[in-house]
C-alpha cells in the first residue's frame, strides 16, 4: 500500500513539468468553435530535408455540422487554406478523400462529418538544417452547415515541424489515419472516360483500368465542378465487360452552355474511388450489356475518415485470440507443444505442478510476444517501414530461424538434450529444468519458432495493430500469446482433463521423433526462403553453418550421454562449443553475404515491383537509344511518400503489365544515402528533394514529371503514350 | 481428446475466415433507400418563358410576376443570416439594387425559408427588412412554402434571375464568380446580374446566361432534420 503510495507521488511529480510544458504554447494544436474543432497535425514525427512530408488538416465536426469537398454540390463552399510558410517551403493542394452525399431535402451536398483529416503535401527544401524546426502557419477556412445554417469559421493554425535527417517514423498521434487517408483517397487509375450531352443527360461511359472485368455494383460520379450535373438526381446505367455507364442529368451550366470541354471528377464503384477525366465523345464500347448499375446510396461510411476505434481493437484483439489458437496446429509450434504435452503427463499425477507449469508456461509465452511487439513496435518507432512479417524480410533472422529449427529438431531426434543435461542428464528433454522455469522456457521457444508461422495467419490482426496507437497494439499481440498458451494452459489447470491423457511411455520418444520431421521441413523452407533473398553463394554457408551445427549438437550431445554414464565428457563438450561457435560464425557470414556488392541482383523480396537497376545518366540513354521509355524513380528509404507510392502504385501488377507491354527500363536513384550525382540530378529538376518520379519516352529530350503521389494509372497512363 | 480439439479449432479457423469474409459486406449493408426522386422538376433556363406565380408581399400586398409585364425583372433569393448573403449585403447587392431602379428594373428579393428557420420574416420583421438591410429592392416577397423558390429551381442564397420585357428568363444562377463568404472577395469578382443587366438595358444578347449558383441551401420547409 504505501510503495503504491510512494509510486502515485512519483508519477504526479513527473507530470508536473510536462503540465507547464503544455500550458506554454498557446497556439499549437487544436483550435475550436462551437461547431468544429481544428487543428494541423503531421503525418510524420519529423520532416527530412529535401523530402515531402505531408500534414493534415484534422477536422472534428460537431454532430449536426458538416464541411464542404472540393466541389460543395448545391450549397455550401469548399474549405480552404491559406499557408504562411518558411522561405523555401511549399504547400501542394489538399488531397481531398471521398465525400459524403448530404441530402438536405432536394438539395444534395458533398461533404463531410465527423472527423476528417484533408492531407496536404509540404516540400521541404534540402537545405533546411536538420535540428530546427519549420513553423507552418495555415489559415483555414472553413464553412460549417447545418441543416438551418451556415457559419464561416477561418481557424489559424499552427504546427512547428522538426527536421531531421533520416527515417522518420509516423507521428504516434495521427499518422497511421494521414497515411491511410492519403493511401485510399481517390487518384487517377488508368480509366479512360467519355462523355456526351443529349437532352439534357449526360451520358458517361468508363472503361479499362480496375474497372474492366468486375461488376462495380451501386455507383456514383461526383463532379469537380459544380453546375455539370443534378447534384441531387439518381445515377443509374449499366455495365460491361470493360467499365460502366452512367446516365447523368446535367446541370444549369451545362443545359446552358453545352458541353464543351472534358469533365474531371471521382468515379465511385463497390471496388473503389477514382478519379476519372472523361473527354467529350461517343460512348465507349463494353461498358454496357452484363448488367444494371444502382445509384450508390448516400451517406456510404466515409471512407479513411475513422481512426482505429474501438470496434476494429475489439474485431483485432478477437481475431488474434483465434489466430493465436490457430497457432498450435501449425507445424512449427506443434511439435513443441506436443513434446510439452508429453512431458505434461509425466506431472499429470500432481495437478499442482501441472497447474504451475501451465502457468510458467503462459507467463513464458506472453513475455516473448511482448519482447517481439516491443521489438516491432520500436523498429516502426524508429522510422523502419516494417510491417508484421519484417522478421522474415530479414536474411539474418530468417538464417538464424533456419538454424534453430534445425536444432529444435535435432533436440526431438534425440541428438542432444537441453538443460536438463547437468541435475537429471540424459533424462530430461527441453522442459525438465527445475520448477516452472523449463515451462517458462518451453513458452518463450513456441513464439520464437511460431514466429514463421504467423505471418500469413495472423495479417489481419496484425495489420489492424500496427495502425493503432501503441497501447492497443500491444494488447492485440498478448491477445495472440494468450490464444497460443490457452489450450495448455486449460489442460494443465483441469485435472479431469489431465487424468485423460494417456501414460507416458516409449510411444513418447518415438511420437518425439516423428514430431522432428515437421521441424526439418520448416528448417528447409527456410533455407529455401533465405536463398531468394540472399543468393546461392550466402545458402552454401547457411548450409556449412547447418552441418557445422549439427555437428556440434552432436558432439555435445555424445558429451551429454558421456557425462550421464559418469564420466566427463569435457572433451566432447569443449568440441562441440568450438563448432558450434563456427557454426555461429558461419552464419553471420551468410547474412552478411547480401549487404556485400552483388546488390545487382534484385534482392528485394518478392512482389515487390518491376526489376530495377540503379539509375545513372548513362542507362537512361543507352535504353532511349535502343528506344525503350524509363522510369526513374528518385527514393530514399526514409521517406515516407516514397514507401507509399512504391507500395501502392510502383509494385502494382498493372504497372508491371504496362511496363513489360513498352518494354520500358525501370531505375532506381536510392537518396538514402548521401549522393552527390542524385541531388545534382534533383536540383537540375527544380527538386530539392524526394520523390521525384522521370519518364523519359524515346524521341523526347525532357522527360515527364510525374506527379509525387503517384498511382498506378498515373504511371499506366504515361507509359500509354510510348505504346507504339 | 485431441481430436476435439483438432475439431474445435478447425470450426474456429472457419469462423475466422468467414467473419473476415463478411466484415466488408457488413459495412455496405445500411442502405438507405437510394434517392427518393424528389426531383423539383426541371430547373426553368435562360430562353425559356418564366412560370408565372403570385406572393404577398412584406405590406400584405398581393404581386404577381405578370404585373410586372413590359420591365426587366430581377428575382434574387435572400436570408438575413446565411453569411454568403451577408457578404453582398455590405454594400454591394444595395448598390446593384439601386442601379437596377435607376434603370427601371423591379428588383424583387423573395424569402422562401420555412416558419422557423433561418431568414424566415413575417409581419413587423418582414415590414422592417428593407430598412433593416438598407435594401434597394422594389419588394420582399415571402414565399414561406417554398412553392415559388422551387418552381424557378432555386438552390441557395442568393440565387439570381433576371426576367426580360417579354417574361422570358435571360439569366439564371449566381450572383459572381467567386463562390466564397468572404467580403474581400467581392473586390475583383465578376457580377453576373450587373453583366447581364447591362447586356439586356444595351439590346445585347446576354453573354453569361449561367453562372452555377452559390450559397446557403434555402431553407425549405421540408428541409429541416438532415
């Protein structure tokens, strides 16, 4: 009671100067009105220089009140910005998401509630010292309605953004929901559109792109411009084997001044948000014919607006139970569980040990899931774009995963024994230390081996974890842990259940080396795994590690038996340590083969976009010359723009397509390092930073820019323009 | 025993996998009937003849659009409150108002907000509007069903007509070009309603006949409750 006490004291001192640090800034973070609450917020914990860091306008509307998109429909305006900004420093537009429909009787709106983040990209010049801050001053203005009115509200607000060198990692607060805004707000995707004018209706066709080939089900276009159609008519047509039909009623401007030029806006489909530039002309073939298409109906969830809340915690930490009961029928964790098992029916007669042992086991299993997520979440902290599975996109762990597999199974093959060797030797197999501390260990060894398991089980659970703030993360990966030890830890605590299990016997040791079979197997697909990552040359001394360590497992093994008929066995045991220690050795050279300059070879893993080769002036003309378009893609490793376009556009399939059909030449300019040609290259470009995306088509002199958040059918759409 | 388990965890994994395959349906599935077709009918535009309709005006005065046969004829939807309404009421709409009349134009201001809601005038109130907003209007009209607003398609405050000598509508749409609520936007926006006045007083076809309108949604009187 009185260390609580002492604690609680503590605790509040320590919260007193982080009070007084809060009160001093009076004007960053949120602004409010009675109607909406705003304030700007980062996406990132800090800006590199010469990178795009994006913030955003976070929008918290009162209930009842909405704000206005881009184009407003029938009432209402846009909100807008007004930057104030260092020297050097620029704001792009808003990268609006998907509104909502709001029907106000015959009137319809497009808008938003609740809360809304509208993103916006920052350039921040390369000479911006790292260790300062930049102050971005915004005024927003916003038009809050309700159904009886309309209110301006303009908010000023302000956001001091570090600069740093380096990875930065998402801001802890905001910029999972930024990032997911910016990664589903609709962009162009390689749709081609037309649009015609006839009495009065406009008739859109789209095709192509990820419309071709799947029903779009209910839909909706919504204009950029306001005045081109009925905001408030329902929009039905058809569909095709290539796109839609949308029969639209036109608006006052076009009634009146016809249809005169292209029509840009968002196409909405139950596969996805797009947005669409439809010239004018005659329909498009196939988009009719397969089957209706329903006006979408309004007021559809908005899309990207809702951070983690508590009904994805709830469905994550459930799904991670499940996942994690999964978990013991997988062949890497079985063996050990069922080895654990085992040993649980020699206990079986003293339920109190069994029921410690279970709980040993529990505490051992969570402490190590624990250690991962922290291990995880800091990596995420500290700027790596990991995401669960990050373990396996590394040579070195998959290498070392690979070596104990090997050695788990050769432990279950009875090769050797583990700890036990020195009180009970020879008897005890891996969860015989004294008291709960084998149990403990036997836990922590079923995470640690379950780890190659996860990955494909256990994405959606884990994914929705890596989003959420780091308190819910954690208790979602504990969730899986008590899910993995739940079914032992039930049998250890019931003795009705422990009564049933059988004797332990001989059928013991043969089901134990049965069980090394699974385990060999999963050490071979690792070995299968590392060598797409790092290369033959680095498998050759992942083997020579294997043999070396099974060697030594062996000879110390033989140690083991030596000792366990009484006699020494130092000989044995020296022998094995010295060769287990190359194995070690042998190992970490493995890993390190893929760090070495063969970095030619695409080492990245698989799916992850179109091969490259690092960029230089010299490739780009030698691809021209044989008349092949490049793509040049400036990246560095700590920008996060960059990782998004890589992961959303540049390693898309339709990309891949459309490059394999130009026969283009894809390279990459890492700035991930300091390199003097690249920001020589960036600066000729009028760049200071990252990302910079060069399409250089044969016969043209300049390349296009493309767009820095880029999608697939940017990307598409350029390359259309070298198909022959 | 263990094969209960094995079975019980099977069914779990096919939980599993349904559920997740059902989440992305779940959220689809509120649908509210998709667009009742409440459609006002088609919006009358410039060329054609403008529906006729009589309102009472702030006086108690009957005025019918044919009274007015043989003069140009402004309708500009107004709301007191609305802030875009607000900002054309600094000066600039007044000042528009009194040119108009100087010209012979009958400049008629109708309020179609429903009892209850914003702008919404009757008896002193709506007597007291013209000095209360230094209008230069030729009459306040009060349209508290709605009929007339939704009969010439208006959408927000202001929206704006302009009727020629001979009952057809000329102009149809926004007063500007700068679609905000903010007073330093007037300095430098294009006034539709000053252009197209000036088309029509010099014999001119009226070069823009539309301008999308913009505003605060008129307050309806089924309006309430979004």
């Amino acid at each position: 009671m009185r260390r609580l006490f002492r604690l609680l004291i503590l605790l509040g001192l320590m919260l007193v100067p982080v009070a007084t640090w809060a009160q001093a800034a009076p004007s960053a973070g949120p602004q409010r009105t009675e109607r909406i609450e705003a304030e700007l917020v980062a996406m990132s914990r800090w800006a590199a220089p010469g990178s795009t860091a994006v913030v955003a306008i976070r929008q918290n509307i009162e209930p009842g009140w909405h704000t206005y998109w881009r184009n407003p429909g029938d009432s209402g305006g846009p909100t807008t910005l007004v930057w104030t900004l260092p020297q050097g420093v620029s704001a792009g537009d808003i990268v609006w998401p998907l509104p909502d429909r709001q029907r106000l009787q015959q009137l319809v709106n497009y808008g938003y509630e609740g809360v809304v983040y509208l993103p916006v990209p920052i350039e921040v010049p390369a000479d911006a010292r790292p260790g300062t801050v930049l102050p971005l001053l915004v005024k927003a203005q916003f038009l809050v309605c309700s159904a009886e009115m309309c209110v301006p509200d303009d908010l000023t607000l302000t956001l001091d953004l570090p600069v740093r060198e380096g990875a930065a990692p998402l801001d802890p607060a905001h910029g999972a929901a930024i990032a997911r805004v910016l990664e589903q707000a609709p962009r162009p995707a390689g749709i081609t559109a037309h649009v015609s004018l006839e009495n009065g209706v406009l008739t859109l066709t789209a095709t192509g792109g990820p419309l071709a080939g799947r029903d779009p089900g209910p839909s909706y276009f919504f204009p950029f411009e306001s005045g081109v159609i009925d905001h408030a008519a329902a929009q039905t047509g058809s569909w095709g084997p290539q796109g839609l039909t949308l029969a639209l009623a036109a608006g006052g401007k076009m009634n009146t001044n016809g249809l005169s030029g292209p029509i840009g806006g968002v196409l909405v489909t139950e596969n996805g948000a797009w947005e669409i530039r439809a010239e004018p002309g005659a329909a498009l073939p196939g988009a009719t014919g397969s089957g209706d298409v329903t006006t979408r109906p309004e007021h559809t969830a908005p899309v990207a607006t809702e951070p983690a809340g508590w009904s994805a915690f709830a469905k994550a930490a459930l799904f991670a139970l499940l996942g994690g009961l999964i978990l013991n029928l997988m062949p890497c964790v079985f063996p050990i569980l069922a080895m654990k098992a085992a040993a649980l029916t020699a206990s079986a007669h003293n339920p109190r040990h069994a029921g410690r042992d279970g709980l040993a086991f529990l505490a051992g299993v969570l402490t190590t899931f624990l250690i991962l997520a922290g291990v995880l979440l800091g990596l995420r902290a500290a700027g790596e774009a990991v995401g669960w599975g990050f373990q396996l996109q590394s040579p070195p762990v998959i290498a070392g995963l690979a070596l104990l597999m090997l050695a788990v199974a050769l432990n279950l093959s009875g090769v050797f024994h583990v700890g036990g060797g020195l009180q009970a030797a020879g008897s005890g197999p891996l969860a015989r230390l004294p008291g709960g501390v084998g149990a403990f260990f036997t836990g922590a060894l079923a995470v640690v081996v379950a780890a190659p398991c996860t990955a494909p089980f256990m994405a959606f659970a884990l994914g929705a974890a890596l989003v959420m703030p780091w308190p819910m993360a954690l208790v979602v990966f504990l969730m899986l842990g008590l899910g993995l030890a739940l079914p032992f830890v039930l049998v250890s605590l019931s003795p009705a259940l422990l009564a049933k299990l059988p004797r332990p016997g001989a059928w013991m040791e043969r089901l134990k080396g049965l069980l090394a079979f699974p385990m060999y197997g999963t050490a071979l697909w690792l070995g299968w795994v590392f060598s797409r990552q790092a290369g033959a040359d680095a498998l050759g001394l992942l083997f020579a590690a294997g043999l070396l360590l099974a060697l030594g497992l062996w000879l110390v093994g033989t140690g083991q038996t030596e000792r366990g008929l009484g006699r020494r066995g130092v000989v044995h045991l020296t022998a094995g340590a010295v060769v287990l220690v190359l194995a070690g050795a042998g190992v970490f050279m493995a890993a390190q083969a893929p760090d070495s300059p063969a970095t030619g070879v695409p080492t990245r893993a698989e799916g992850s976009g179109p091969p490259s080769a690092p960029w230089s002036q010299a490739a780009i003309d030698t691809a021209l010359a044989e008349g092949r378009p490049v793509l040049v893609n400036f990246t560095a490793d700590w920008c996060v723009t960059c990782k998004i376009n890589e992961q959303t556009s540049l390693t898309s399939p339709e990309v891949a397509r459309e490059m394999e059909r130009t026969n283009a030449v894809y390279l990459v300019a890492d700035w991930t390092r300091r390199d003097d040609a690249i920001t020589a290259e960036l600066q000729r470009r009028g760049r200071s930073g990252v990302p910079l995306y060069l399409l250089y088509l044969p016969g043209q002199a300049e390349p296009r820019v493309l767009p820095q958040l880029l999608t697939a059918g940017v990307i598409v759409d350029a390359l259309k323009d070298a198909r022959p | 025993m263990t094969r209960l388990i094995t079975v019980a965890l099977a069914a779990l994994t096919l939980a599993a996998c349904q559920q997740q395959a059902a989440a992305p349906q779940k959220a689809e599935t509120p649908a509210p009937t998709p667009v009742a077709a409440a459609a006002p009918g088609a919006m009358p535009m410039a060329g054609q003849m403008a529906p006729a309709f009589t309102l009472v005006d702030a006086e108690g005065v009957q005025r019918s659009l044919a009274d007015f046969r043989g003069k140009v004829v402004v309708l500009e939807w107004t709301n007191e409150g609305c802030p875009y309404v607000k900002k054309h009421y600094t000066g600039a709409m007044q000042a528009l108002q009194r040119e108009a009349a100087e010209d012979g134009v009958v400049w008629l201001s109708i309020i179609s907000s429903s009892p209850g809601t914003q702008g919404y005038v009757e008896g002193d109130s709506a007597r007291a509007w013209k000095t209360r907003t230094n209008a230069g209007s030729t009459h306040l009209l009060l349209d508290p069903t709605g009929q007339v607003g939704k009969l010439f398609g208006a959408k927000t405050t202001p929206d704006m007509r302009i009727i020629d000598a001979e009952g057809r509508l000329v102009y149809v749409g926004g007063i500007d070009d700068k679609p905000t609520p903010r007073v330093e936007d007037l300095q430098g926006a294009t006034n539709f309603v000053r252009a197209a006045l000036d088309d029509v007083q010099s014999e001119r076809p009226v070069r823009t006949a539309f301008a999308t309108p913009y505003g605060c949604a008129i307050k309806y009187p089924e309006t309430v409750g979004t």
